[in-house]
C-alpha cells in the first residue's frame, strides 16, 4: 500500500478485534491505556529554589491576602440565596486557607458566568475596591539598609554618596539631598517587594522608567489582583495565594489565567498529598510546609493562639487544611474548562476528581455540572464527526480545543508599544526592509507604513511599494528566525515512511545524505560516548562529534538524534562560510540549554511508542491536545534566557522577533474580535514543563507569568506558517491525514507490519513551522486582489520570496493572498467563514471589509475552528495557508532556484545566517541586515552549495 493509500484510509482504522477481546487473546501484548495528559521531564535539581521564607514576608504576605479576603468573605456572606451551604457541624478552622474563595464560590456553583456578568457581579459586591497600603509596609521602610546604612538616617549620608549610588543604579542624581535619599529608597524598595520590571525597549523608540508595575510600598491603590499578586511574590510556594489570585482572574473573566494559577496551586498542593511527587524536586517540600505553616502562625502569639494552629500541631499538620484548598482548585478550573468550551479537558478533570473521597456537598456540585453539560458535550463530539459546510473538518490539533476571546487586553499587558508610532516604524525600516538581497533591485524595494482601510480607519502596519516594480521582481526574502521542526517517531523494527519525514538540517532545510544517516547510525554509540571506542571505529576528527556534543535535543525512538545538521559548510566552502551548526548554536541553538533532554516535548505533540517483549507499538497521539505550538514556544523562551544576560527584564513577548508582530494592545484593537485557541496540555501544562525544564522556577518567577505565555502563543498561532515539504505544492487544504489520529489495537499493529508495514497516517500533520516576521507584515487579500505572493527557495529550502505577480506603481500597498480561498462573496458565505477559521477574525481586505460581520464567536459547541497559515488580519499576516507557495513565476511547488532570477534562491549562502540587527542595544540576531559587500560572495557561496546538496523538488 502506497503512503497515500495509508493516509486516505486513516480514518476507518484497520479492522481488529476490540480492546477486551485482545486482552483476553493476548494477555499482555494489549496496549495499556495511556493517560489522557501528555507526560512532562523528569526533574530532580535542574530548577533553584528561593530562600527559604522569612517571617517578616510571610507577615506580609498574609496581610496583603487578608484585606480582599475578608471583602470575599462579606461579599457571599451577603447571598441570601445559596444554592449549598457548609453541614453545620463542620468544623471551621479546617477551611481557613480557601473558606472565603471556596463559599463565595458556591453562591453560584454550577455553570460560569459570562465575562460581562462576571465583572458586573465583581462591580455590585464592591469587589472593585482598592486598597491603601497593609501592615507591615512601614516597618519594612524603616528597615531598608545600603552598604550597612539606614537609607532613611538622614545623618548617614551625604550628597555625594547618595549621587553615587544612585548612578550605579542607573538613576538621575538631580535634586536636593532629602530627595536622593527617598529616590534611593524607593529604588531599593521596589527591588526588595516590587514585580514585573519593563523590558528595555529603548531601541524601538519607546522609553519606560525603571520602575516595576507594581509597587506596593509606593502605590497607595493597589486593586485585589495586586494584592493577590504581591503576596504570592513574597510567598510563592503558598497554594493558598494562588488559589485566591486564580479566583479574582476567574471572577474578572479571565478564565485561562484563573486556570493557570489554580494549575500552580495544584501542584503545590500535589507536592503534599501525594507521595511519588513529594520527593522529585528536593527541598520543594519544606518549602510548601514552612509556606502554609508561616502564613497560620503570622501574627500568632502565645496570649492568642488560634484554633487552626492547635490543629496544625496535630499529627496531620499542614495537611489537615489541604482538602478545602484542593475543592476550590478543582471548581475553578472545571468551570473556567466549561467557560472556553474545553469539553474533553473538562472530562478529563472530573475524572481525575472523582478519584478523591469527598463530603456530599464537594462531590455532588461538580457531577451536577457534569450532567447539566452534557447535551452541549454530545452535540460537540456529534458535530465533530461529522462534517459540513458550516462545521469544516477540524484537524488533529483542532480536535479538543476550546477559545478564548481576545477582546480584553491581560491586566498586567502593557500598552505603550505604538507600532504605528514613526521611531517603531523607523526602526522596522532600518532592520527588516532596507533592501533585497537580488543585487539587480533598487536599495529599497519596499517599506513598512501605516495601512488604512477605505473608509480611512486604521488597518494596522503594510508593506508599500517605495519606487515602481515590475511584475515578477522579487520584493522580499527572509529565512525563519524562531524554527518549530518536530521529529516523527519511528518504530525500532522500523516502518515504510514518507519522503519528507527523512532528517533534514534543522538550520537550512536541507535533506541529509543518506550516508551521513547511514553514519549516524552505524557509529550511534561511539558518537554519544567516545571512551568507548576503544578501536577508534569512529574517526576523530569527525563533523558529528561536535555535533552531538552541542546540541542535544531529543533522541528519537529509534535512537538517532534530532535534530540532524548539515556536515558542514566549512568543509564544501574551503572555511568561507559558516556552517549550519555554527549558526544554529548562535542564532537559536545555544550552549547553556545544550544538555536539556526535550524527548517528552516531542512526545506531547506526537505519536507515543510502548514497548512490550520485544516489540514496540504506537500507544496514544497527542497532536490532538494542541500542543502543536509548543516547539516554537520552547525556542521563544530559550531567546528570551539567552538575552536576558544583557536585559534582565526582558519579556517573552517583546523579543525583537515577537514585539513588531501585531498584539491585542494595538491602537486599532486587532485582537478585539479574534478568538484564540485553547487547551489545558498546550497553553498550560506544557508551557510551565518547558519553563521547568529550562530551570525556571514557575512559582517564583513572575515574568514568565501566564499573560505572558498567552501573549506568545497568540502570536504564534496568528503568524506560524507550515513548511512541511509535501505542503510546498499545490496541496488540497485538509487531507485525510489531518484528523484525528489515533493508534489501533495491538493486534491490528501486528497485522500490519505483517501486511504493509506502513504507519504514515500517524504522522504529526505539521512537523515544521516557523516564523517570518518580515513576511508577517505583509497584509493579506482574497484571491484576484493581490499584486504579489510568495514561494518557496530551492536551494535553502527554508528560505521564503516575495515576488511581484503585476506592476506595482509606487506608494501601493503590497498585498499577499489567503492562499487556497477563492473569490469572497459566496452564497454560503464559505470564504469569510474559512478565512476566520485560519486566521481567527475576518478578512480586512477591500472585498471582504464591507462583508465582515461581528467576527466569529464561540457557539455552543466546539467553538471556531482554528488553523495555521499565516497569519491574519490587519497588519499582520503572514503569508498563505496550507498548500501555499506556487505562483506563476516558479510554477506549483518549485520554489525558487538560479533558473528563475539569477542568484536570488541562494542570497544567503549556508543556511541564512545574517547580520546582526543595527539597532542600539538590540537582539543581534532576530531582525536580520545583510551587508551589501557580503552580498556577492554569498550567492556565489550559493551556486557552488547548489550542485551538492540536494534540491528541494527532488526531497
């Protein structure tokens, strides 16, 4: 059976006995059902701890909890009408930790309210109050020393040394003595208590103070989510504040925040309940002991000691109060789970639940959920089966998401970046299009302005034409700067795969030699451990050995690693150009994440291996749990701890690659009708993992917050764009490959590698994505409206070109089409539907602007679906859906190469290494400028790298 056969006949799964019946035949060689979450790294002491909490902040903390805690308190106190209330001769102080979260919230237990009636009720209980300042702040003002010296004792100081301190803090130094010393101060203070410091970005033409968004020792109305905030940040290990903090997102609307901290308080909270995890990370445990012990005793004296610390004396401690806090986590996230429509997650959560012993009032309120949801949860997986018209086919990591709306811009989301402001547009400019790397094109083809639609409101950011262009000129040509390639797994018995599944070079694209392959393998072990090739089998020097010594990344199933780079450039250019590892190992790959283990990353998106006597079988696909970003996201991060030796403030999401991308916090509100997706495995759980696994501390660290993560995969989802090589055709848009993929039983996996040996319908759909910010700028259009489009480079595979398909006369917009969509305005309405369902919102071009209605929202099931493309909306697409790329200069899927304009397919030579970014103090590497003394010898460098490696048409 050929791959496409496999593919095509995917869905229908081959014929075998059921799962009992190949248990009762044979007994062990049954696949054990997986868990439904993807497993995440094994970590022991990869992540430091903070010190241990002192008594002071652990005062602090509970004072800062307390004040909206008891508003909390009044506020259901006040319900007259609630639905369940506590037994009578329950016994309080066990609740003490989540009493006032867990009874407000079972004044309304069953179903979650919408956001606008979630923040009118927090409007009517008087939640909306701020507070002036807690207990214990001034007491920390007067104990604040320098170099030993009370910075509040006037006589310690004088002008000269309050000048010098403060220029080493970065500091003015203008004022008279009393205010150098309360400038002093309050620096030292915001360090000690303050959170969330400002990202530099100065080189973009925005100047922020260095003062962090928080300061609770100066600001005098701090709001409940502040409060929450700051205690947690004094007491991170505490599940109690993240347990309140996850119950005011939850209540302002914030349902995926509310989940990701409740998720951080159920760990905690594991951590003491539950034997396997209380060991895995040492000195985690005592942490969360000392956390909850502190917080009962803050105030505590021998006169006054109340009930619940003679009942923390008692043989169960700290435990005693778990349970109470363990309810209220489990409530808000299955109702944030049902508020995004994350119907399997939400499944998935009430069976974890039901597992603990519960009183009748903590049992029966979640089953009586479960039962009210049901009907919508069977209509969803009914819908999903079967597809129509108004309910597209969803692919395999569509299948369990739900959405969030990105209407509301996150608390803490700062809005002073103007992408439409001249010096951020300058600086774009100077970095992204100062000119095109086809030696025959004026300096600067084209440029970034602002974009406005007919009615002259805002369209965000285009690309206009600077001078006159011919039809068929290349305009722009960019190489990915954030790479997601994922490794298939292969069974070790190995199976017939496709073509494009073979190793490529995770820099260029390029396909490996199959005698390289051939050499990996063969000499495997010598190359992972060279003590032991005591016979010298393996020779020394030899490309691979730094290789692996550089990078290690994930091992595949089958024991090679991945990824693969190309042998060496230095070796085909006599030493004139760098290598693809080189460059890897500056531009994304770098030494201090080099020893970081990833095979559970590329297990959380692909399909799973058990082994069994001597036999391996496909056991769970978890492409279905949306994790298909999360390879990009790792490689966002890894940037971020890389710059943050020159910026320690920096943000996820203002990475030079990511802040010129579009964001919710634009002035045209471009996210105000998009819907973005959402799952528990791929925006929460596996994100924290990678954090983990990069040795971030999840509850300590702030700035890798969720509003963080969230902002970062948003970006992602609307900018990622598929590379996958049978993608680089004329490809039909859904395939029967692009489903749901589930493994079949045991016995029928026998079968068929007796038969066919053939597993490709297993496959991840999308094995590379990657990010073109430049190309991310170009604004889309309908089909028979577009004056340029895109393809594909032959000869650096990953490479893309914009090109001219008409003259374009100078000052026009260029605009790039939605690849595969046909000319709006159909009866059905199919287009428009298709276009939010890639890009999360209409489309804004002059066919569809006077069409577009409200933009899509999320209905009663399953919600809009969502894909990859390109991006999507004003300002900032990036170019074509699935199957994109043809064009009638290269013809279907040929890219381009020398034969279509001289030296363009290999401008840069080895791979794409480009210069690094002119912006002061920017990141070297993201936006990228080629010299143009360096220009010639590249795309000489090029054509000889053309006739040895291996063409894209042929891989």
């Amino acid at each position: 059976m050929s791959s496409s056969a496999a593919a095509t006949a995917a869905p229908e799964k081959p014929d075998g006995p059921s799962y009992r019946a190949i248990r009762a035949q044979y007994a062990g060689k049954d696949i054990i059902y997986p868990a439904y979450f993807p497993k995440g790294p094994q970590l022991h002491d990869q992540i430091k701890l903070g010190d241990p909490l002192t008594k002071d902040n652990a005062f602090l903390a509970r004072r800062l909890w307390q004040g909206p805690d008891t508003d909390l308190g009044n506020a259901w106190k006040a319900h007259t009408d609630r639905p369940y209330e506590r037994a009578q001769d329950d016994i309080l102080d066990m609740h003490v930790l989540a009493h006032n979260v867990y009874e407000h919230l079972m004044s309304n237990p069953f179903l979650p309210l919408s956001r606008e009636a979630a923040l009118a009720n927090w409007n009517i209980e008087g939640l909306n109050v701020t507070y002036d300042g807690v207990q214990g702040l001034d007491g920390l003002r007067q104990n604040i020393f320098v170099n030993g010296l009370n910075v509040q004792t006037p006589e310690a100081w004088t002008i000269q040394t309050l000048k010098a301190e403060l220029v080493a803090r970065g500091l003015p130094v203008a004022g008279h003595k009393a205010q150098l010393q309360e400038r002093l101060l309050n620096f030292e203070l915001d360090r000690k208590i303050g959170l969330m410091s400002q990202s530099d970005l100065g080189h973009w033409g925005i100047n922020r103070e260095k003062t962090p968004v928080i300061s609770p020792a100066r600001n005098t109305a701090l709001s409940a989510l502040d409060m929450y905030t700051a205690a947690v940040n004094l007491s991170p290990y505490n599940p109690t504040y993240w347990t309140s903090r996850a119950y005011c997102h939850y209540m302002q609307g914030f349902f995926d925040l509310a989940i990701g901290d409740a998720y951080r308080a159920q760990l905690l909270c594991e951590v003491l309940t539950t034997a396997l995890k209380r060991n895995q990370r040492p000195g985690l445990y005592t942490r969360v002991w000392d956390a909850i012990q502190m917080h009962l005793m803050a105030g505590c004296t021998d006169e006054n000691i109340p009930s619940e610390v003679r009942r923390m004396r008692g043989p169960n401690g700290v435990n005693y109060f778990i349970p109470t806090l363990r309810n209220a986590i489990h409530n808000i996230i299955s109702l944030s789970l049902v508020a995004m429509n994350c119907w399997d997650d939400f499944l998935a959560h009430m069976e974890e639940h039901r597992n603990r012993v519960l009183s009748h009032r903590d049992a029966e309120i979640p089953n009586q959920r479960q039962i009210a949801v049901m009907p919508i949860i069977e209509d969803m997986k009914s819908r999903r089966l079967k597809p129509s018209a108004d309910n597209p086919p969803l692919y395999g990591h569509e299948w369990i998401r739900g959405c969030v709306s990105g209407e509301a811009r996150y608390p803490y989301e700062q809005t002073d970046v103007n992408r439409e402001a001249a010096p951020f547009i300058a600086a774009l400019n100077r970095n992204v299009f100062t000119f095109s790397r086809d030696a025959a094109l004026a300096a600067r083809p084209c440029e970034v302005r602002p974009a406005v639609h007919s009615d002259g409101t805002s369209n965000g950011l285009g690309v206009f034409a600077v001078d006159n262009i011919a039809a068929g000129t290349v305009i722009y040509d960019e190489e990915p700067v954030i790479r997601g390639n994922l490794t298939p797994n292969l069974l070790d018995q190995g199976h017939n795969i496709t073509s494009s599944v073979w190793p490529h070079c995770d820099n260029c694209g390029l396909q490996i030699p199959q005698d390289q392959v051939a050499h990996f393998t063969r000499n495997w072990e010598f190359i992972k451990n060279p003590e032991m090739d005591t016979e010298l089998q393996h020779p020394l020097p030899c490309p691979c050995s730094s290789q692996i010594n550089t990078v290690k990344t994930c091992i595949r199933h089958d024991g090679l690693p991945a990824p693969f780079f190309c042998a060496g450039n230095q070796l085909k250019n006599r030493g004139s150009a760098d290598s693809c590892l080189t460059i890897a190992t500056r531009l994304f790959a770098f030494p201090e994440f080099k020893d970081i283990e990833w095979r559970w990353l590329h297990d959380a998106m692909r399909a799973n291996i058990t082994t069994h006597e001597g036999q391996d079988y496909f056991e769970s696909h978890h492409e279905k749990q949306g994790t298909v970003l999360s390879l990009l996201l790792k490689s966002v991060l890894e940037i971020t701890l890389h710059r943050r030796q020159q910026d320690p403030n920096l943000l996820a999401h203002e990475i030079n690659e990511l802040l010129m991308l579009e964001s919710g916090a634009d002035a045209n509100e471009t996210w105000s009708r998009s819907w973005f997706p959402f799952t528990m495995s791929g925006n929460i759980r596996v994100p924290f993992d990678i954090l983990s696994a990069l040795g971030v501390d999840i509850f300590r660290d702030l700035s890798f917050d969720t509003w963080v993560l969230q902002i970062v995969l948003r970006k992602l989802h609307i900018n990622a764009v598929p590379w996958d090589l049978e993608r680089q055709s004329n490809h039909e848009m859904f395939t029967a490959n692009d489903g749901l993929k589930e493994a079949p039983p045991a016995k029928a996996q026998e079968d068929m590698k007796k038969e066919t040996n053939d597993f490709n319908f297993l496959l991840p759909s999308l094995r590379n994505l990657y990010l073109f910010p430049g190309l991310s700028l170009f604004n889309h259009t309908c089909r028979q409206s577009e004056n340029a489009t895109w393809g594909f480079d032959s000869t650096v595979p990953n490479r893309v070109v914009v090109y001219a398909t008409q003259n374009i006369a100078a000052n026009d917009e260029i605009r790039i089409p939605y690849l595969n969509l046909g000319f709006p305005g159909a009866a059905d309405g199919t287009e428009l539907r298709e276009a939010v369902r890639l890009f999360g919102k209409n489309c804004s071009c002059v066919q569809c602007v006077p069409l577009a209605g409200a933009g899509a929202g999320p209905g009663p099931g399953p919600g809009p679906g969502f894909g990859f493309g390109a991006g999507g909306g004003p300002g900032a697409g990036a170019g074509g859906g699935f199957g994109a790329g043809a064009g009638p200069v290269a013809g279907a899927g040929a890219g381009f190469g020398a034969g279509i304009k001289p030296g363009v397919g290999g401008a840069l030579g080895g791979g794409g290494d480009g210069a690094a970014s002119d912006i002061p103090g920017g990141d070297g590497s993201a936006i990228m400028e080629i010299s143009s003394e360096s220009q010639d010898k590249e795309m000489g460098e090029a054509e000889e790298r053309k006739s040895e490696d291996v063409n894209m048409e042929e891989a």
